[in-house]
C-alpha cells in the first residue's frame, strides 16, 4: 500500500543520524555529553542542560504507554487513517516520544493500558524515509 502521509525532510535541521537510524531499522537519539541524558526530538541544544555538546547513540527501542488518545479526525494523509492512537512512550532511556500506536483496536480504548509495554518498530515510507512507530507487546 502507498504511503500517503507527509514525508520528512531528513536533511533538514540536521537530524539525518536520526532518520538515518529508522532506515536502518535502529532508533537513534541524542544523548547530551556534560548531563549524559537523552532527548527526543532531537535538538540542537540538550532541553536539560542546555549544552550543545551532543552525541548519537542507538536506543533500546523499548518503553511504555505514558499516556494515550484516539484521533478521530485528521488532515492530509491522516485522515483515511482515523480512528487512530497516538500516545507518549516512557523510554527506558528516560524520553519520551509521541508516536502513532499500532497494534491497538481505536474502537476498544479501554482495552490499551497505561504502562503497557511497546516496542519501536519502523515503516518503510520511501526509499528514503521510514518512519518509527511503537507496538503494544503484552
Ligand atoms: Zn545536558
């Protein structure tokens, strides 16, 4: 099926380690060097310390559902999608990331837990780009 959503840009705002990792099926983040926590969205600056002092690291691609929501109206490429859930994962690394939820039923929300463990997974968007996602695995 043809990915019909909107499409990021890896070269801009430098952010291509990022981008370059879900291609490779890895989730990189930024880990700061003076403070030594990760960030998402990859930044410049480190939200916590302000340091510019940043480097690339693999995550484990593992967390759990922080909070959750169901969409049921969209724009663009989202809209043939609704319902759909996005959600915040806790990071094991100590992030956060707002993501797309899959393997959940939107019609049944009360069946998705918070704190339910998910694991990363990434969707092949073009030849360039794949996106990250996260999964419900219990
Ligand atoms: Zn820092």
């Amino acid at each position: 099926m043809a990915y019909t959503k909107p499409i990021p840009d890896p070269e801009q705002y430098t952010f291509k380690p990022y981008w370059d990792g879900c291609k490779a099926g890895k989730l990189m983040l930024p880990r700061c060097l003076v403070c030594g926590r990760m960030h998402f969205y990859p930044r410049v600056l480190c939200p916590h310390c302000h340091s510019d002092q940043l480097e690339w690291v693999e995550a484990s691609g593992e967390g759990r559902i922080h909070t959750y929501a169901v969409q049921h109206r969209a724009f663009g490429g989202w809209a043939e999608e609704t319902p759909f859930v996005t959600a915040y994962i806790d990071l094991i690394e100590g992030t956060r990331m707002l993501t797309v939820l899959h393997g959940v039923d939107p019609l049944k929300p009360e069946e998705i837990k918070i704190g339910a463990k998910v694991k990363i997974e990434f969707e092949e968007a073009s030849d360039e780009v794949s996106i990250a996602y996260w999964r419900v695995v219990e």
